[in-house]
C-alpha cells in the first residue's frame, strides 16, 4: 500500500513535468488527508512560495508538517 507521502510526491512531480491540473487537484486532496492525520490547518496564506523550493522541503521533511505543508498546499 502507498503512503500518502508517496502519493503527494508522485502526483507534485507529475504536475510539474506535465502542467496537467488533474496532478494538482489529486496533490491537494492527498495534501488534505495527510493535513488531517496530523492535525494541521491548511488555511490560505498570501505567502508566496516556489512550487519547487516547497515541493523539496516537503521530501526533506526538516521543518516538520506543520511548517511545510500549509506553504506546500498554497503553492500548488
């Protein structure tokens, strides 16, 4: 069984090589469950971050979910 992580990063990477919207959406939802695991609040932000630049911090995991995922959501 895939982790959700996997699926994240499977689905992120898609969207970046193909710029398909499907990717995005199917990120977002797994974003969403994973969010929800730990309790963390995906709220919008105004901050703008890099797709990329979150999408490798997202992988590292050095900042912890909390930090990571609400910038990673945000910039998809």
């Amino acid at each position: 069984m895939e982790s959700l992580k996997d699926n994240i990063i499977f689905n992120i990477f898609e969207y970046l090589e193909t710029g398909d919207l499907m990717f995005a959406n199917k990120a977002k939802e797994y974003l969403n469950e994973l969010a929800g695991k730990y309790h963390i609040s995906l709220r919008k932000s105004n901050q703008k971050a890099d797709l990329k630049v979150m999408f490798k911090k997202f992988i590292l995991n050095k900042e912890g979910y909390s930090q990571i995922l609400p910038m990673l959501y945000n910039s998809i």
